[in-house]
C-alpha cells in the first residue's frame, strides 16, 4: 500500500453553532459555487457542539474572522492511499481499517496528532505541517510516500536537513468514553453537475435545520440520536454523510452510494472535548476495529471524533471497545 | 376597474451593499424556504445604490438589526388591481399605465406618497398605513376598493372616525432628472415548485454577482447599464425582472414571459435620494406616458424610482419627459 502527500495545506476551524449566519454568505460560496474561489479542499460537518470546517488555505481566505470562528493554530497537510499507484478518489471507499496497522497506529506511537476524514471516494489522513518529517521517517520504512509533480506521482523525499524524528513515546493512555446514538447514517456522493438539483434542500438541511428538526430524545438517555452532517468538495469529488432519515428528504435517484440501503452506525469518542494535541485517538478504535476486521469511516472534527461501522456490527464494536476500556482502569 | 386593499402589513427597508453577507441567511431563507417563515409578501430589488426589501410583518422579523439596515418608519398597506371583480395575480400584468389617471395622480395631487412594485402579475400600490383614509376619500368616488374577508371580497369600509382628510396641496412640482441604462430587462414568472431548479444561478446572480460580473461602462457617461434585479415572491407568485444578459445564464424552458423576446428599457429617476416625503414621483413619470398610451412597470427602491418601458417605445419616452423637464424650468 502507497500513500500520496496532496498539495492542500489545509485549515481547520470551528465555526460556533449561533454563528452560522454569519458565516452562510461564504459557506454557500464555497459548497453551491466553487468556480468563484480557488478552494479545492472543503469539508464542513456539523455536530451538536459546533461546525467543523477543514479548507485549504484559498478557502479560508473566504471566511472573515469573527467572535464565532476559531481556527486551529497549524497549517495541516492531507495524505491519502493509493491504490495499485493510482489516487482511488474514482472508486468506492472501503474504510480506515486497512490503514490502522500501517499508518494510524505507527504515528499514534511516536506521538504525531492525526485529523481523520473518511469520504465516499477515499480517507484523509491529516497531519500538521511540522509533523512531517517524523510521519515520513516513521512510515517510509514499511510504505512508499509519493507527491504529484507536474501530473506525475514521484517519491516524496525530505530534505536532507528535516531527517529529525521526536522521540518515542508510549502509546497514550487516556480511553475516552464511547457513545453511540442511536440513528443511522449513509454515505453518498453525488455528480457535481447535479448537485444543483438538490442546493434547495441541501441549503435546507446545512442550513435551516436547527429550527424546524428537533430530535426526538432517544429512550436511552446515555445514547441519544445526534445531528450529524458531512459535506465535502475535494478535487471536484463530493462526499455527504447523512443521517438515513435525513436522506428521505433528497431524491432517490440523484444520490450514489456504494451498496444499496448499506446503513451506518455511530461510535463517538469523547466525553469533553479532546483538543488536537492528544494522540492516539484514532488508533485506540481502529486498532481493536481492524483487529476484528470491521471496516469503518472515521470523521473528525474540531471537539470530538466520529467512527462509522456497518449496522450489523455496532453491538460487537461497542463489546470490543468496553472492553478496552474495561482493561485500560 | 377595481382595487384590492390586500392583508399585508409591509415594512420598506435597505440593505446597505456591504451588508449583504450579514443578510443572507435570512434572505436566502425568505427566498428560497418561505415554508420555513409565514412571510407572505416579500420583495428583493437590487439596485446600484443597495438591496430594498419590502416585506410584512412575519418577514420583517428574520431580518436581525444592524449598521447596514435602515428601515423606513412607517408600515405600509398594499393595493392592487381587481380585473373583474377578481384579483388578477394570476393573469400577466399589463402596467402602471392603467392606473395612472385613477390612482396614482389623484394620490399625488393629495400628497399621498406612493411606492410602487409592479410584478409579472400584477402591480401592488403601497402607501402609508397612515394615509389610508385619505386614500379612500381620494379613490372611492371614482372606484371601489375591496378587502378579503374570509376569502370572499367585501367593500372595505373606513370607521366613521377617520374621514379626515388631508388638505388638498399643488401638484408636486421638483421634477427630477431623468436616466436611461442600455442595458434591456426582461419580466419573468417562474413556478414556485420549479424554482428549486434554478436555484444555484438565482443565489449565484443575487448574492454572488458584485464580484464576478463587472459591467462595462456604457459609451455615454451619461446613460450607462446599471446592475438591477428584483426578486419577488408574493401570495406565492414569484416575479423576476432581469437584465437580458443576465437571463442568459438561466435555463430558457422555466422561465415564463409574458410574450415571447419582449425586452423593456428602464427609465430612472432622480439623480440623488428621493426620499419617501415627496409626492407625485410616480405620477410625473405615469402621467405623460398614460397621456400617450405607452405602457410601463413601475418599481420603486429605497432611493430612486424605476420605470420599465416597451423597448421601442424608449426614445419617444425620453423625449417625452425632457419635454415635461422643460416645460418645468
């Protein structure tokens, strides 16, 4: 397995749920009406806390600061595989789990922080700029790293004076809680040219649906049903992640996913906010995950982070992860 | 002919250019999710100078206060024309010119101020909640004005207590320089479930249009192409008047004209604000043009007046109204 370095240098931000309005003139620029900026790496997932919003440096330019924005300090830099040398952002996503072993948990154990977003087409993997000689020095050994150069992928080579390498650490310790509410989520893209066919709704549900679509609590106090939503435009691919009763809002026809009706359900780590500077976050689910083979999409955003697994395997996921926990105390 | 004293209670306001960012969650909202809101009047005309919104009271309430809105002070109430006995909303308009000799002189020559905003369907009559009864003394010797009550038409009927009337004061005698913009405009219907088919170019056109799409000067610095676009979506009719140039962009089968290719010519008012204090604006322009059986449409902003004219019949207007000038000096 290949991984690419991309070219984005990517921001990532928090955008406070009262302040969207004031954010929704640059937001829809940037989902309804690309050909306006020169951004080409946008996600935007809302969350109960906030909005997350991961862009490249010519998409931040559009945002305008304000009490409401808060901007991560680093720049970050986006990795993704490769499949037989080709970028696999044509072809159906099969999940973080192939990466546990060989990406996640090495730069979780020499302490490099990793933002993961999971799409249709492929995952992301974001480190922060500075980190970059360690990730290369520690996962060149096993995989191969290439950058596009002039429309061609080349081996991507440090300079001879960033060979450093932080030392190790142990893997970190901290088990946050898992909870997992209780809805269920797709994962879909859609052409381009047709999104316009649904910028009504999708205006509808990013934007104006804190009002008119409050959940119902669910029985269970401790797992309740969360709004969550997933938007990104990267390299002219889209990818949403939504909530299935979210879905019957859209058309059936428009929308791809990659096996029918295959519906996901949500791990959600953390209990308080987990701040970019701890380790390990990642790997303490996909490692036990890949173990058992269960493929997963792994999201996250400014607070907390977001695993998808298959409906039918919630229950042995959350299993596997208590008992982590259980061995952790 | 008849007139309608509709339910609406209407608020006239500006959006400052710069403002428009600030604006457009509730706009777009207004716009494009009325479902979301109860506003049943709401009216969007950009000009050079600004946004004007007219909008009632449920609409009025989207709209936060801020540095950029200016709101007039009064409350306005609507009018339109019975065709029939009927409200013609759903039949194409055909003009401020019918109403020039019953409605909008006999107003002037009482110093009723009167904003006017002639759509696809229909042309609305606003004047101040205040001047209703003058209204009333003033109309209904020569025509009947009704209300809706409980959906069937009934004559409206002013207590006893209010048949004061205002004194009887000159004819409006500031005649204010006349402009013509080259650009031509087009008067467009669309069908409310249709619109979310077009609804990526109309956001792009109403929201994102300053920055992408700079006019170039006209020859003559005297008469240059303006950017104007009103947007209106009343008792669930949508009414759009466009540039033809901007016309190109939309789909050419959604679109409703009221003849095929029919292009108008715009005629302006005022080279600075006219305020809402002076009378007769309407009137200057309407008279002479009813005089000579031209018809227009008739949209009044924040500022400024705009008359809309048969495209052949332009050069006759201009000459029309410089005589008028003229014979004022």
């Amino acid at each position: 397995m290949d991984l690419q370095l991309l070219e984005h240098r990517v921001r990532v931000t928090s955008i406070d749920k009262s302040g969207l309005a004031f954010y929704t003139h640059p937001l829809v620029k940037l989902i309804f009406l690309p050909h306006h900026t020169r951004c080409k790496f946008f996600s935007l997932t809302e969350s109960p806390e906030d909005y997350t919003v991961m862009l490249d440096e010519e998409g931040f330019k559009e945002l305008p600061p304000s009490e409401y924005l808060h901007v991560a300090e680093n720049t970050w830099r986006v990795m993704n595989v490769l499949a037989n040398g080709f970028s696999c952002s044509a072809v159906p996503n099969v999940g973080v789990t192939k990466i546990a072993k060989s990406v996640i948990a090495p730069l979780a154990e020499h302490n490099v922080s990793v933002l993961m977003l999971s799409t249709y087409q492929t995952d992301y993997i974001l480190v922060r700029e500075e980190d970059l000689p360690v990730v290369f020095n520690t996962l060149s050994g096993d995989l191969r790293i290439y950058k596009d150069e002039n429309g061609e992928l080349v081996p991507f080579n440090l300079g001879e004076s960033s060979k450093e390498m932080k030392k190790d650490v142990l893997f970190n310790q901290t088990v946050h809680p898992v909870l997992s509410p209780q809805n269920k989520f797709c994962i879909l893209s859609i052409d381009p040219n047709a999104l316009p066919s649904i910028s009504s709704i999708l205006l509808d549900v990013m934007f104006y649906s804190n009002t008119s679509q409050n959940r119902t609590p669910a029985s269970s106090p401790e797992i309740e049903s969360i709004n969550f939503f997933a938007f990104s435009l990267i390299d002219g691919y889209i990818s949403i992640v939504m909530d299935s009763e979210t879905q019957k809002r859209f058309p059936t026809n428009l929308l791809l996913t990659s096996s029918s009706g295959e519906l996901w359900r949500m791990v959600r780590i953390g209990g308080q906010p987990l701040g970019f500077d701890e380790c390990g976050i990642v790997a303490q689910i996909a490692g036990p995950l890949a173990d058992s083979d269960i493929s997963a999409y792994y999201i996250s955003t400014f607070n907390f982070d977001h695993a998808l697994v298959p409906e039918e395997d919630i229950d042995n996921v959350i299993q596997l992860l208590r008992k982590r926990q259980e061995s952790h105390r």
